[in-house]
C-alpha cells in the first residue's frame, strides 16, 4: 500500500495505490479530474479502470466534485455517510450548494488559481452507505469513522494497520497552527470528534488543507480551547467582511 499526495485545485489530494487496484480518499473537485486522470495513466502508469473506490467524506464542492464524473470514467464506486437525507435538501440546500461553490472559488482566487468550473450535482447517489467503524468495501485494510461536527455526514478514513488518519476538514492547518474550519455546524458534535481522534491516537493524520502532520498534546489542547461552542456559518465572515469594506468606503 502507497498513499500518493496530489497538490489539488484547492485541497490536497490522497490517492491510494495497491498492485491491483486504488482508492481516493475523497471526491475532490471537479476540476481535479484532469490531474488525477494525468497522475493515474502517466505517473502509475495505469489504467483509469484501475481505480475502484471513492470515499466522499461530505458535500462540500473539494470533496464531493468530482465523483460522479470519476465513476462514469473509471466504473468505480463511490462510499459516503449513512443518512437519509441529502445534505443540499431542498430550496435552501440549493441555495447553500452554489454559496459553498462561489465560496470554492473565492478560495481559488484567494490561492491565484484559475477561476474553472466546479458544478457538480447536489445530489449524491452513494452505492456504499457507510457508519462507524465499517470496513471500506474491497480494501479490509480501512475503515470509516465518524467524525461529524463541519456538517452533519463528516467521515474519516483509517488505514488499520499503519494508524495514518485522513480527516479531511475536522482540521486546518494555518501558518503552522492547527485550527477548526469554517463551517462548523455542529459545535458538540464536533467536539465530541476531536476527542475521539485524540483518543485514537493516530500515527498521522493526512488534512485537506494541511498535508500529512502529527499532532502534539498541546495542538488538540489548542484545537480543543479555540473550538466553537456555537454554530458557525460562512455567514459570519462574509457579513464581517462587508462591514469592513463599507468602512473604509466611508473612511
């Protein structure tokens, strides 16, 4: 077993490679299909098919993206949270899918990345419904844990006999710090995460946003005080940034 790390368009990216077959430890975006179709058939040297699973930890636009347009190309299948409601459900889950979109590739633009198209649907049609500690279909070497908290169905993915640990947005890595994301939806939740990673105790973890590290008693201690007891929205920071450009306006 080899994990290869991909610089992603806004996220890293985790491909994992047996003699006979890979996994992606999450959906990516969409425009991170040409780069894992460059990767799989000129640096492995491999065919597309090859490819046999994909974890999608949950709906965010770097995470879920690409998908349903990788399973088409390489007939793969795609795993995800149990639950029986989409996370874009209904008139405002539509709504928050093309805030969570823009807010992609405000990231983008933020990085100097090319402005690309990231549609992808809101909808996830999941052929692995995954809890708990389930064994990830084909590879008995990983299982999923639940981590929620960033939103209702966050997964992350444990390779069982090295302990390596991909939590995809439970943490992000800023300037060496290692801080909760935007959004945090489910404040106890996501607490109760935290915890359960430091219980685990893992050899490494592997971020989307922060690349493979290892945490230190005083990081969790950190994480732990800085975690928000409230629920916090992309809304927050936006309204905060509007004030902050009407008073300079005015200034």
């Amino acid at each position: 077993m080899k994990i290869h790390h991909l610089k992603g368009y806004i996220q890293s990216i985790y491909l994992v490679e047996y003699p006979d077959k890979l996994l992606l430890l999450d959906g990516c975006c969409r425009a991170d299909i040409p780069t894992l179709k460059q990767y799989i058939v000129d640096e492995l040297r491999r065919p597309l098919t090859d490819l046999k699973l994909i974890v999608v930890t949950h709906m965010h636009a770097d995470h879920a993206g690409a998908a349903h347009k990788l399973r088409k190309l390489t007939g793969c299948k795609i795993a995800s949270a149990n639950l029986p409601k989409q996370w874009y459900a209904g008139l405002g889950g539509r709504v928050m899918h093309l805030v969570d979109m823009m807010l992609a590739l405000w990231v983008a633009n933020r990085i100097a990345k090319p402005l690309k198209n990231l549609w992808y649907s809101p909808h996830l049609t999941v052929d692995h419904a995954l809890v708990d500690n389930d064994i990830l279909p084909g590879f008995g070497d990983w299982c999923v844990l639940e981590t929620r908290g960033h939103t209702d169905r966050d997964l992350s993915v444990l390779h069982l006999p090295s302990k390596r640990l991909y939590v995809a947005d439970l943490l992000v890595n800023v300037k060496g710090r290692f801080i909760p994301p935007i959004p945090v939806y489910f404040p106890d939740q996501y607490l109760a995460s935290v915890l359960k990673v430091k219980e685990l105790q893992p050899a490494s973890i592997m971020l989307a946003h922060g690349g493979e590290v290892q945490l230190t008693e005083k990081d969790y201690q950190h994480i732990l005080t800085v975690a928000p007891r409230h629920p916090v929205t992309i809304w927050g920071p936006a309204k905060n940034t509007i004030k902050r450009l009407l008073l300079r306006k005015k200034g």
